[in-house]
C-alpha cells in the first residue's frame, strides 16, 4: 500500500492535484476542502493516501491529515 506522499504540487483542479516526486507525476484526488487548503503550486506537501482499486478504476485519494484518511476508511 501507498500511505504517503511527499513531493511538489504541479496542478490542482477542484478534486484533484498532482504531485511530482522526482520525475513521476501522481495525481491525488481529494476532498475540496483539502486540495484547496494544502498550499499553492510549487510548494512541498507530505499527503496521507488511500488506494481504491475496482473492477473499472485505480485512484489514489489524498489527504492532509492521517484522522482525515481514517474517516475515509470508516466511510468505505
């Protein structure tokens, strides 16, 4: 499993962002709260993260915090 991030926001839409660590590029997808309050492009950010795998789809959700990814899991 993947439990963190670390690395350089490149991009940021409203439920999503990218964070390059080193030369790849991974896209977190998130709560807007989150995606909006972690910082502005080019800043180093250190995310909590849940992989989702289903039969149609793998995502990678992000978070700021590690009690914000455990209410996730709850809700899953």
């Amino acid at each position: 499993m993947i439990d963190t991030v670390k690395g350089i926001i490149t991009s940021r839409k409203e439920d999503r962002l990218t964070i390059q660590i080193g030369h790849i590029g991974v896209e977190l997808r998130g709560p807007e709260t989150s995606i909006n309050s972690i910082g502005p492009i080019g800043s180093d950010v250190l995310m909590y993260t849940q992989l989702q795998v289903k039969d149609d789809s793998v995502v990678l959700y992000g978070f700021i915090t590690a009690e914000e990814r455990e209410f996730f899991r709850l809700l899953q």
